[in-house]
C-alpha cells in the first residue's frame, strides 16, 4: 500500500484539487482509497495573473518566472494542508497548472485540433524537419522540484511531454485510469469530464481486446464559456452559475447552438485535444456578438452556452464512437451543475447519465486521483497514456521524478 497525494488544477482555474489516496495493485488490478479530498482555492491575484497569461497576456520572462513559483507554492502548500491529521504521503502527482496546451499538427488537413492554424517556424535539422514541425507543445506551470523541496515528498510532474515528445496530443491522460477503476465487464460505458474543456472516455465492456478500443479526446467547451458568460455578464461579481439556476432560468436558442456546432474542432475526428486556446474569451465575444440579432436574456445566452456544452458532448458521442454506451458518468465540475446534467439526461435519453460517486469513485476528486494514479503507475516503470486516445505511436512513461 502507498499513500499518494495527487494535485490537479484545470482549465476553469478555480483552484487546486488535492487527494490523499492509498493505493494497491499494479496496473489493473489497482485499488485506490480516498482518504481525504479537498479543493484549495487560488488567491484572487494569482487566479488573476493565470487567466491573464492563458488569454494570451504578453508577460517578461521575470514575471513568468515568478508565476511559476507561485503556482509551485500553491500547490505545495496544498500538498501540506491536505495531510493534515493523516499518514505521511511517500509520493506526490501534480499536474501543475495549464497555461498554453498546442495539439499536434493534424496529419491530413495540416491545422491544430485547438483551432490554431497560425504558423511556427524553428531550424531542426532536414532530418528531424518534418517530424519536428507537427508537434504539440503543452505547458504546466508549477515546478515539480520546487513541490518536492517544500514538501520533502518526491514529486512526479510535467506528465504530459513525453508524449507529446513521441507525437501524440498529451491529452487526455485520464483514460487509462478510467480504464483500471471504472471499466465494466458487461457495459460499454464514457466517463464524461466536464471541467473547463470537456473530454471523454469510451470504454467497451472490459472483455477480450478492450483495451485497444478504448477511445477518449476532448469533447469542446465544458465550464470554460459558462464561468467567462457569468463573469462578463454580472461585471466579475460572480465567476460562475452555481448549480446552473441562472441557467436554468432562460431558454435556450436552439438556432444559436446549431450555428456554432458548426465550429471546425467538433468536427475534426479523434485523436484531438483542446483548450482556452480556442474556447476562451474571444470565443465566447463571437458568441456575444452572435446573440446580439436573437435579442436574447442574460438568463438566455447561459442557457443557449449551456446548451452548446450538452449538444456537443453528444454530437461528439454520435459522430465518432462506435457504438452509444449503456450509461454516461460525469466527473469534475460539471457534474455539480444541475441544469446541465439535467440536459445531458434529456438529448441522451434513455441512456442514464449518473455521477462517478455511483460507480465508487468521487467526482469531485477524481482528476486529482487519477495524477496520483499516473504517479504512482511512473514509479513502478508502468506507461500511462493509451495510444488509442492520444494519437502517440506507443505506450510512454510518464512524467519527471523530483526527488526532495
């Protein structure tokens, strides 16, 4: 039995989640044990200055320098705060906190599945030109060295490089955790994200190959327009629709959601990945200035972004797997989110839409556990990613080993 801590802070920015698990097994035999949960949330400043630079805010390297360490700090000060009155961890997962994520150049068509379609240029050698030239990049700011100094604990970070590095998205990770904790031997099912940017993972009924068939990739907007819709909506005085009332209030415009459905990313097969990159705050003043002609209610224009995050976690179900699963589980902060669950449970029907809490596994926590998990998997010598999801050409260790 190991005790672990796993930190995690996504794409909503709200703050850090951190778990205290024990784990057993190996691969997928794992046992896991919460022991405590909680989230940590980041200081106005920091939240700040982090939504600043992933919207695309010119900082000096002095200024990035000092993000980093903040971010560092935060987490490690999470990682203390969450044993209190528990065991000693022996080991920390941080994901560290996303500021850029760039998928990989797509093979066919030649753009990003982020929606970047901007140009980058580097000298590499003739060789290595066109390998080079199609790779993602993704950035987790919070030292994984800094987290095991503070804290004394070694510390695996920095997951998502190696494989990007071999050419895959670095994104999703979580699948083959799905895979080990919630597969099912009869059921086809897709555990369904819904943080800032939503990703899924589809599991066929743990049975023969299944684990070739195990698909997963960001679905689109999660939380990411909702929070940024409240926030220019009630002038920063709120930063998100708590259990989605506001939401709940409107009516959606159905003209609106099929209008930006036609988005190029909910198009673009799998494997794909995204971030605020594209569903940020210039997306969401596209969205805006879109319901400007409909004349639309505050009430309405949450509903109508609501209803985009609902449409096109089912579009994306419909479009690329290859069969519906017998039941949909939601993880992350969206699950808290009543109207919105409420209207996954309607397009989806008859399908059952629960909580991961219905299958033995916190929602609320289950990101961060799933970082406690890839550590753990790291220092065994276990691969993490499954090649099926990314994109990556084979399976990969993941993540850097920071001893205190």
């Amino acid at each position: 039995m190991t005790r672990v801590i796993g930190l995690m802070s996504g794409t909503s920015v709200d703050g850090i989640d951190a778990a205290l698990v024990d784990i057993s097994g190996t691969d997928f035999d794992l046992k896991v044990e919460l022991i405590a949960g909680a989230t940590y949330p980041y200081s106005k400043e920091l939240r700040e200055r982090i939504l600043a630079v992933c919207s695309g805010q010119a900082i000096s390297m002095q200024e990035f320098a000092e993000l980093d360490d903040a971010i560092a700090q935060a987490f490690a000060q999470a990682a203390q705060n969450i044993q209190n009155g528990h065991e000693t961890a022996s080991l920390i997962g941080s994901h560290g906190q996303t500021v850029y994520h760039r998928p990989p150049k797509n093979k066919d068509t030649g753009t990003r599945g982020g929606g970047d379609t901007g140009t980058f240029s580097f000298s590499v050698s003739p060789r290595l030109g066109a390998f080079a030239s199609s790779l993602g990049y993704s950035l987790q700011l919070g030292r994984g060295a800094v987290i095991a100094n503070l804290t004394g604990i070694t510390t695996v970070s920095n997951f998502r490089v190696a494989d990007i590095a071999v050419g895959g998205h670095g994104a999703p990770l979580v699948p083959r955790v799905d895979a080990a904790l919630l597969s099912h031997p009869q059921e086809a099912r897709c555990i369904q994200n819904i943080g800032g940017i939503g990703n899924v993972t589809y599991m066929p009924a743990h049975q023969d190959n299944w684990l070739e068939k195990i698909r997963g990739w960001d679905t689109g907007p999660g939380n990411s327009l909702l929070d940024l819709a409240v926030q220019y909506l009630t002038n920063n005085t709120k930063t998100y629709d708590e259990n989605g009332a506001w939401a709940a209030s409107g009516t959606p415009c159905h003209a609106l959601v099929e209008q930006w459905l036609e988005q190029d990313y909910f198009h673009l097969p799998p494997p794909k990945s995204t971030g605020r990159e594209l569903f940020g705050v210039t997306y969401l003043q596209q969205c805006v200035k879109d319901a400007e002609s409909y004349q639309i209610s505050p009430a309405d224009l949450l509903a109508t972004l609501t209803e985009l995050t609902a449409a096109s976690i089912v579009h994306s179900y419909r479009t690329f797997l290859p069969q519906m699963p017998q039941r949909v589980f939601l993880c992350g902060g969206g699950n808290r989110n009543l109207y919105l669950k409420y209207r996954l449970q309607e397009i989806l029907a008859p399908t059952p839409v629960l909580t991961t809490d219905e299958a033995g596994l916190s929602a609320d926590f289950k990101e961060a556990i799933a970082f406690a998990v890839l550590a753990y998997w790291r220092k065994l010598g276990t691969p993490g990613n499954l090649p099926s999801v990314t994109g990556a050409p084979q399976e990969v260790l993941l993540g850097e080993v920071h001893e205190p």
